[in-house]
C-alpha cells in the first residue's frame, strides 16, 4: 500500500511499515510542514492513504469533503505500538482503505467510515 505519514507520526514507524512491503513517505522528511490540507491534498495526488495522530484531517475530509485517498487515524496508540497499529489496520481492512474509507484505530476499537459513494 501506498502511505504518507504525517509529520506526528514517529519516523520510525515509517522503517517498519517500508520493512513490511509498503511503499511510504514521510511528512517529516520536508524541508517545511505545509499546513493539513496541503499534507491531504498531497496524499491524495499521490495516491497515498494518510497515516495521522490528527484529527483535523477528518474534519477536511468529511466536513468539507476535501478529496482523500484513504485515512487512517490513530488515537492513545504509543509511540512503540503505532506501527503495529498501523499494520494490523492495513492487513484487515486494505480494501476499504483503497476505496477512501477513514479508520479511526485506538486501543481496543476500530471505527470504520466508509467512502462516500460518487
């Protein structure tokens, strides 16, 4: 899969989801943070799903309906457990992702939007 961290995200976090297979870029390797929806915008040209602490992007997505290539949301997950997080999110729900759904992963609870239908 195809990600891009934001820049909350632990850089680390970009090792182990690459050693995994997946294809990610990290907001914290730019020169500048350019602001939430340049960083969605971004993630969306590229075809990426966004990885995030944030939960400002949910609001430009769903409440503006800004366009997104998928979303994932981690909420009290620790540092050490964000990549596991992260991939244990991917490997259930992939295809939702793809289609643009938003995850929403805290400890104990997976909440699901899924994409808007066109």
């Amino acid at each position: 899969m195809k990600l891009l961290l934001d820049s909350c995200v632990s850089g680390g976090v970009r090792d182990a989801l690459a050693e995994a297979g997946h294809d990610v870029a990290w907001a914290g390797d730019w020169d500048k943070d350019p602001g939430d929806e340049e960083i969605l915008a971004r993630a969306y040209a590229e075809k990426r799903t966004l990885v995030t602490l944030d939960k400002d992007f949910g609001e430009l997505a769903v409440g503006r309906g800004d366009l997104h290539a998928g979303i994932i949301r981690l909420v009290d997950v620790s540092l050490r457990l964000q990549a596991t997080a992260c991939l244990r999110v991917i490997e259930l729900h992939a295809s939702e992702i793809e289609r643009g759904a938003i995850v929403t992963a805290e400890p104990g609870r997976l909440r699901i939007r899924p994409a808007e239908e066109p």
